[in-house]
C-alpha cells in the first residue's frame, strides 16, 4: 500500500499560487516550490504531475477564488454603474494593500508565456471573455437604467478590459493609491450619464 498523503492539497496549491503570482512561471523553480510548500519533490509530483501541471492548477484555483471574488460584484450589484464602482474600488484596495500588488496571475503569464503556450493562451483568452461577458452584462443594467451617456453601453466592455488589464501591469510598479483611483474614475467617468445640472 502506498503511504497516506500527510500534507493538505488545497493548502499546498494555495503556497504554489503565491510564489507562481509574485515570481512568474520561468523563475520559479521546482525547488523553490517544494521549499515553499515544505513538500518533497516526489510527493508534489505524485500529487500534481510536473510545474507545468501544478502551474495549471495554480491559475485554475486563481480564477475561481480570486477573479471570481472581483467579477462577482459586477454580477450581483442592480445597479450596473454601482457594479462597476463597487469592482474597480476593490481592484484598487487589492493593488495597493492586497495581493493584487503583484499584478493579475493571468496578465502576468499571459505576457510571458501566451506566444509559447497555445493551450495556456486558450485559457487566458476564455478568462478576458468572461471578464468582458461581465463588464457589459453591467453595462446593459447601467444603459437600461438610464446611468449611461449616449453611445455608452456592453460595446463599451473591452475597453473596461483594457483599462483593467494596464491597471494590473501598472499595479507591480507601485504606483499608490491616487494613481490607480484616478485612472479607474477616468474610465467610468467616461462612460457615466452626466449629472443633472442644477437649478
């Protein structure tokens, strides 16, 4: 009989996700893996396959627990311009306090490895379709409400994308607070009714 796996699997990935996030894929070396996890290299093979496939794991949990977390507030807000607010101010929160300081995982593998990767890249392409998928179910709440201004609406969702995948590359540079709010208020702004004047 083979010996009872005596460390927690889910625990192990979540080690594996927070070195592959901070360092990429190139520079993390299996060693540095097992080290991190305080796991011997044949129980982390026997548990999941080689770095490739741990690093598939790795993304895998990453967009179901922490992309999840984020889109989830565009989905469940009624309005879709709260949405909106509600997601980049998290965004925001992540990148200055969070772990989103070390950029997104995906944007981060997808520059180093989509161009060597094709099966990687497959998933790094349905991840930015379900963001933008997001992005404009919000955007139809927000036109449908009357939150838009003219021309505005779920076309608008790539560009959200785009502003949401340069706030993540910006974000590893340390760019503060104010910086990243500023380009999140410049993009909704642009998109956003404007208020009624006042009498």
């Amino acid at each position: 009989m083979g010996r009872t796996r005596t460390f927690d699997v889910d625990e192990a990935l979540g080690v594996a996700l927070d070195i592959f996030w901070q360092r990429g894929y190139d520079a993390t070396s299996i060693q540095a893996l097992c080290q991190a996890m305080d796991i011997q290299p044949g129980s982390v093979y026997a548990a999941f396959g080689n770095k490739h496939a741990l690093f598939v794991a790795a993304l895998r949990s990453y967009a179901a627990t922490v992309s999840a977390e984020a889109v989830e507030r565009l989905n469940v807000a009624p309005s879709g311009m709260d949405g909106l607010r509600d997601y980049f101010a998290h965004l925001v929160d992540a990148m200055v306090d969070g772990r989103r300081r070390w950029g997104c995982l995906v944007t981060n593998s997808l520059v180093e490895l989509t161009d060597r990767d094709p099966a990687l890249a497959a998933m790094f392409e349905q991840h930015l379709a379900n963001l933008r998928t997001s992005f404009a179910g919000a955007l139809t709440r927000a036109r449908a409400a009357g939150e838009l201004r003219p021309g505005a609406g779920p076309e608008s969702a790539p560009l959200l994308v785009a502003v949401v995948q340069g706030m993540n590359v910006l974000a590893k540079t340390n760019p503060g607070r104010t910086t990243l709010q500023s380009i999140a208020d410049s993009a909704l702004a642009g998109l956003a009714a404007e208020a009624p004047a006042s009498v």
